[in-house]
C-alpha cells in the first residue's frame, strides 16, 4: 500500500491516518479484513479513519492467498464475497463479476442489512478479536508498516488459535 501522509492536528503528520468522523476528528486508521466462514483472516490493510471502506475492496481480494486444494489448482478467488451497504457501488459489483466471484452486497434504501447478519456477525466477532489486543486498541506507531506488521502478528495468532481448535 503506498505510504500517504495527512496533516494532523497541531502540525504533526503521520502515514495513514485521518481524521476520524466518529470521534470529534482525533486522527485514527481502520483495520480492513476479509475471513472465510471461521473467521480465519484471509487478507487484511489498513487506512485513514476518513477513507471509505469501499475503497479497501480490490486491494483485499486481490491480497487473498491462494488455498491449496487435494485436487485440481489451487483456488485463486473466492466463490463468494459477503458485503454489507458500505460496498453497494455498481463499479464494484463490476468489477467482482469480471473477477467471477459472485456477490451478495446488501443494496441501500432497498434491502435490510439484517439478512447479511448471518454472515457478516463472522468478520465482527473478528474484528472483536483484533480489537482485543492492546496493542491494536490505540495506534501507538508512527509508520504504517510497523502498524500494519502488528495487525499481522495479531492475524496469525487469530488463526492459530481457530486452527489448532
């Protein structure tokens, strides 16, 4: 991800980060994640708190692993992507069906986000489980990359810990 840098208040700049809308405009990033249906983290980034989560999309499938199979290739994309009203952009539906990964995004001002609750509670719980590292819970690093290698450390010890259950 290229390092961007955004003035903070009191003349201090920092990489990735902006001014959060939620919390009286104190800088903040967001940790961006994509899971399987365990909650396993399969790709994960970072942003300023003022950038919009739709636009974390593309780097994050793009950031997917491939997963080894007992036969055939190794899967390259997702079957299906799960998203909530935060994604429901047509040049983002687009762009997934030119991927072949199909969609289910809830559609603003037509359908209730409650039916993606089944799937979407999976990425909160992980969410939560990030947020439960004190190290994560407020930003103490300056580069983006140190941030973003603690998000990793914290990723890899969220899927020992789902994997070896």
């Amino acid at each position: 991800m290229r390092d961007r840098l955004r003035q903070r208040p009191g003349g201090k700049r920092g990489p990735l980060t902006g001014p959060n809308p939620t919390d009286r405009g104190k800088p903040g990033s967001k940790i961006h994640l994509i899971t399987d249906r365990n909650g396993v983290p399969l790709s994960l980034g970072i942003s300023g708190a003022n950038m919009h989560d739709s636009l974390g999309l593309e780097p994050l499938v793009r950031g997917i692993p491939p997963i080894r199979s007992r036969r055939g290739p190794r899967r390259r994309r997702p079957a299906k992507l799960h998203a909530d009203k935060g994604y429901d952009y047509d040049h983002r539906r687009q762009w997934l069906r030119k991927r072949r990964i199909r969609h289910r995004i809830a559609r603003k001002g037509i359908e209730s986000s409650t039916r993606l609750g089944r799937h979407r509670w999976v990425v909160e719980r992980t969410v939560s489980w990030l947020a439960g590292c004190r190290r994560l819970h407020r930003r103490y690093e300056r580069k983006a990359e140190h941030f973003l290698a603690f998000v990793g450390i914290a990723a890899a010890l969220i899927s020992y810990r789902r994997l070896t259950k």
